[in-house]
C-alpha cells in the first residue's frame, strides 16, 4: 500500500493529481476517518487505511485507491482573478526593423540580421550548417526598454485555500 500527500485547492483537483501518481481515487472516506478519532501518525493512519481498502473491497485491486482530506481546500471563485497594471510611456516607442531567418519545420530561430541582403548573405551561409528549409520573416523590436505594453497579476479571491488530502491504496508497479 501507498500514500500520497496531496495540496490542492478542491477535492476534484486532488483526485486529478492521485491519478497522475496512478492512483485512480473511488470513494471520498474522510467521514470514517474522523468518526475514529482522525488518525494521523504512520501506525494508525495505515491500521486505518489497511481497514478502509478491506472495508471497500479494494485491498486486492491495484491503480485504485480512496482518500481523506486532512484540511479541504477552497477554490478561487473570482470571476476575473487578475491585477490589471497598465504600462503608459511617454513619447513615441522607438522600433527597429529586424530580419529573422528560422527553419520552416520547427520555427527555431538560427539567424537575424539588419537589412534583407545581409539576411540573404547569413541564411546561405546557414543553410550549409542546418541543411533544411528556412524562412525570413520582418520583425520589428522596440527598442529603449518601452517593450512592456502591460502587466496581469494573479489575484485569488480571498477564500481561496490551498487543502491538504491523504490518497492511499494500491499501486500499480
């Protein structure tokens, strides 16, 4: 038998992280646990957890397993969780044109240069190096560290709890 501590915010989300484990979560018996007393330490969380995998007839079956939530979690419920920040400058942002030549089957930039000619010149002299189909494309950059237009901050709402879960049961090798 395996035990896994878990923080997550729902109880949904906690069965989602067990599954990643490999532990496909059934049955929610944090009920039981406190009905004996919530059982925390190794010995006695695992006298319970053995007793609740042989109460669910789960104590043969692997890649299943139950859970108790210790502390459950709270998700965030705000409708937009985020801090709007607003970056105004002043005057004109100053660009420069740029020529970027990037492989055309996985986009991987390999080159960049100022004008066309020079961006011809790179991608020939390139094209002995990688051997594959590439491309160049016009890219302008801001130049004078203007480039940031704004900021979003996560805010959660206030109940927002991140909750403590115990998933248990056996797990497939």
């Amino acid at each position: 038998m395996r035990k896994f501590i878990i923080d997550a915010y729902s109880l949904e989300e906690a069965k989602v992280k067990s599954s990643e484990l490999g532990l496909t979560v059934t049955t929610n018996v944090t009920q039981s646990w406190k009905n004996q007393n919530c059982p925390i330490d190794d010995k006695s969380f695992k006298v319970f957890a053995e007793e609740m995998l042989t109460t669910k007839r789960l104590d043969k079956a692997t890649g299943v397993g139950l859970i108790v939530a210790i502390n459950p979690g709270s998700k965030d419920t705000r409708e937009r969780p985020y801090k709007f920040i607003n970056n105004v400058t002043e005057g004109k942002r100053g660009t420069k044109r740029v020529i970027e030549i990037r492989t055309k089957s996985d986009g991987k930039l390999v080159g960049e240069a100022e004008n066309k000619g020079k961006a011809a010149e790179l991608a020939k002299e390139l094209m002995l190096k990688y051997r594959q189909d590439m491309i160049a494309t016009i890219v302008y950059r801001v130049t004078e560290n203007k480039d940031v237009a704004f900021e979003l901050k996560y805010a959660p709402s206030a109940s927002a709890v991140q909750g403590r879960y115990i998933a248990f049961g056996n797990v497939a090798d």
